[in-house]
C-alpha cells in the first residue's frame, strides 16, 4: 500500500506539472486519461522499490506476494469496476463503452510494461541496503495499551484526520466535479496545484498531531492508525459524491449512476491510498526525533538526545514527560575525542532520562554513517598513523588482539619490512 500510495503521488506531481506547462488542451479529455493510463504503466517501477524496500525494513521474507500484490492493489479494483461499467456500456449501447481492441491494448501494457516494471522494482529493492532504524529499544513482549477514551479510538480519529483536509479542497471539487460530469470546463491548473500541495501538507501535519497524542496516552499501535487517519480525506471525498449526486447533478438512470459512482469510487480509492502514505511517512519521520535539550551551566553547547516516549502527567498546568535516551559527544566519552573522530560525531547510549518539554530547544537531524554516505557520496574518512605493535612496545596479550590487521610506520619501512600503506582509513 505504501508502494501503490507512493505511485499515485508521482502520477499527480506529473499530471500537475503537464497542466502548469499547457501539454493538455482543455477540451481534450481524452490526453488527460490517456497521460494517466502510460505514467501509471511507466511509474510501476516506484511501487514496486517503495513497496518492497518498506517490506525489507519491516522484516518480511515473502517477495512474491509483496511484489504481485503491489502489482494488483490498484489494477485489480480497476478491472473489476471497469468489467461491470463497460459492461453496462454496451447493454445500453453507449459510445462510452471501450472497444475490444483497446481493451487488448490496455492489457499487453500491463502485462508487458507494468508488471515487469513492478517486479524489478522489488529486485532492487531487495538488493538495496535499506534497514530500519527503530526509535526505540523494542521487545518481543507488547506494551498494555491503557484504557483509551471513545475519541481517541480508530474511527473518531479518522474523522477528525479527514475532516480538515477535505475542508481545504471542499470548495475546488465543485468545480472539478462540474467539469468531468458537467457541462463546464476547468482551467485554473495553477489554483488547483495550490489546492493540491495544500491538501499534501494538512494532510502530513494532521496525522502527525493525531500520532502524537495517540503516543502521548501510551498507545504504541500507530502504524496502521496513521495510514487510515491519512487516507480518510478519500472517505470524505467519496461522501462528497452523494451529496454531488443527489442535490447539484440531474444525473438518473441505471448507467449514470453506475458510472459516477463507480468512477468515483476508483479516484476515491487512489486518494485514499496516496495520502494514506503521505501520513504514514510523516508520522514515521514524527517518531523517534531527535532533540536538542537546554544544557545545565556550565555545559557549553546543548545535550541531544532521542525521544523514546511522550506522556502527560495529568495535570493540565504541566508540561509533558519526555523519555528520552542521550546521545555522546566523543568528548564527554570516556576516552575523550581522537583524531579520527568526525566533527559532528555522536555516540548512542543505552542511558534513559525523563525530562519536560519545556527543555526542548529545538528539533536536529541524527543520521548513521550508512545514510550520511548515501544522502552526500562526498564522505572520506580520516586517515590517521598506525603502527606495528613491536614498533610501539605493545604487550602480547595487546598483539593477540590486533591480529590479521597490516599496519607499517617509518620504523619498519627503514628496518626492510615488506612495503604497506602508512595510513588506514577509520571510520
């Protein structure tokens, strides 16, 4: 689902961006679906990698089902609504049916360009070296989740999620929806892209506030609760179409029905699979910040440490209880900083310490060596001097301990030991 939901937001930037530079005239709808019908084919390959890479995070083993329901999350809903509607079509004669040849077109591109696209996506993404960076120390044992009030369970939270962001494009899909089933042409692609990136952000900071307070009152099971609070703006969408039906449209009859409510139904399902990831991820990245706490006289710069966990007190004129676990400095390490260590190098400790939010300064970025690599491909570690272990005077049992290594030093290149680079790279 976060494959597919990844796949639809990059079908919409692309279709946006088309609109912004005039690709599609107006009055052609047609080149619009067409446009729809080849991104779709051609991003087949994002579903699969994003999908796969989160399924590989997540520990699964079994790449076939991931990659053949990546493959049909989204197309299988659509033939099956696509058989009943086209069917409908020709019962009554309709030049709305699709012919047979396209039909047969549509179908060698699926099984020629989507689904191989789809595959090699999860091949990368089972060759790629993703992992998951917890956020906290987990345990095989689950956590009781305390009694929770009636509006903080699943279906609540999903309304209050899509309520707010359905407020924000309410007044567009009148307009939207006037010119697919009406007689009315839309035009103002720059607005509607405004509306669009509006919809994005809501969304993503609606189902972190929402996730927040889910963790807040010590409930841990917000992975599958972010999705569904994200995707529910598509829930109010489709709600939407009744009351379109109903009271602005003169829509009757068997076939009219049957193809507003059924083509309605696919777009709904699409927004809510795209902004159900767009929640999730953001809800992802929420958890686990990194933090910059207000340091204690005479602590020169501020400590860092990571969120564990949120609570309130209950008292309602206290701020919240973080627990939170320290981040190290080399030079507040035992050992202090040596030359090798890099300029903003951070040790993470098994340390855990509660204290206020009022002590957060502010939020920073903590990555490992693996993902400052990938994200700058600029990194060059330092090289510091080594030595033989005869050449310093090192105990046996210190020899023992260094075996298999190769170091050389000036010493033993004048004493005619074999040639080894003077430096090693450390990380």
């Amino acid at each position: 689902m976060l494959g597919v939901g990844t796949q639809m937001l990059v079908i919409a930037m692309f279709i946006f961006s088309m609109s912004l530079v005039g690709v599609f005239y107006p009055y052609n709808r047609g080149g619009l679906l067409s446009s729809c019908v080849l991104l779709y084919a051609l991003t087949a390959i994002i579903a699969g990698y994003v999908g796969g890479v989160y399924y590989k995070m997540f520990g699964g083993t079994n790449w076939v089902s991931n990659v053949a329901l990546c493959a049909v999350l989204f197309c299988g809903p659509v033939l099956a609504a696509f058989s009943y509607l086209n069917t409908v079509a020709i019962l009554y004669r309709s030049t709305a049916a699709l012919p047979f040849g396209t039909i047969v077109i549509i179908i060698v591109i699926w099984a020629l360009v989507t689904f191989p696209l789809t595959v090699l996506g999860g091949i990368m993404a089972k060759n790629s070296k993703a992992e998951f960076n917890a956020p906290c120390r987990t345990s095989k044992m689950p956590r009781e989740v305390p009694p929770l009030a009636w509006f903080r369970t699943s279906i609540p939270q999903m309304a209050m999620a899509g309520f707010l962001p359905f407020s924000a494009i309410y007044i567009e899909l009148y307009y939207i929806f006037a010119s697919i089933w009406g007689h009315k042409i839309y035009t103002i692609y720059s607005i509607l892209f405004i509306v669009f990136i509006i919809l994005i952000i809501v969304t993503a900071f609606i189902t972190v506030a929402l996730t927040y307070f889910q963790l807040a009152v010590e409930d841990h099971r917000w992975w599958w609760r972010s999705y569904l609070c994200g995707g529910s703006t598509g829930i109010f969408v489709f709600g939407y179409c009744f009351y379109y039906y109903f009271i602005r449209s003169d829509m009757t009859g068997l076939m009219q029905t049957s193809f507003f409510f059924g083509y309605n139904a696919l777009v709904c399902y699409a927004f809510f699979l795209m902004l159900g990831s767009v929640g999730f991820r953001a809800s992802l990245l929420f958890t686990g910040d990194a933090c910059l706490i207000k340091p204690e006289p005479p602590a020169p710069s501020p400590f860092i440490a990571k969120i564990k966990e949120v609570w309130k007190t209950g008292h309602e004129d206290e701020d919240f209880v973080l627990l939170v676990s320290w981040y190290y400095r080399p030079e507040e390490a035992i050992g202090g900083r040596k030359a090798f260590h890099g300029a903003k190098e951070l040790f993470l400790s098994d340390h855990t310490d509660k204290c206020s939010s009022a002590t957060i300064m502010g939020k920073c970025r903590v990555v490992s060596l693996k993902q400052y690599e990938s994200a700058t491909q600029e990194f060059e570690p330092d090289r510091v001097p080594v030595f033989h272990p005869e050449c310093i005077g090192l105990p046996s049992s210190s020899k023992k301990q260094l075996e298999g290594c190769h170091f050389s030093c000036d010493e033993c290149k004048r004493e005619g030991h074999p040639f080894v680079p003077n430096k090693v790279q450390t990380k």
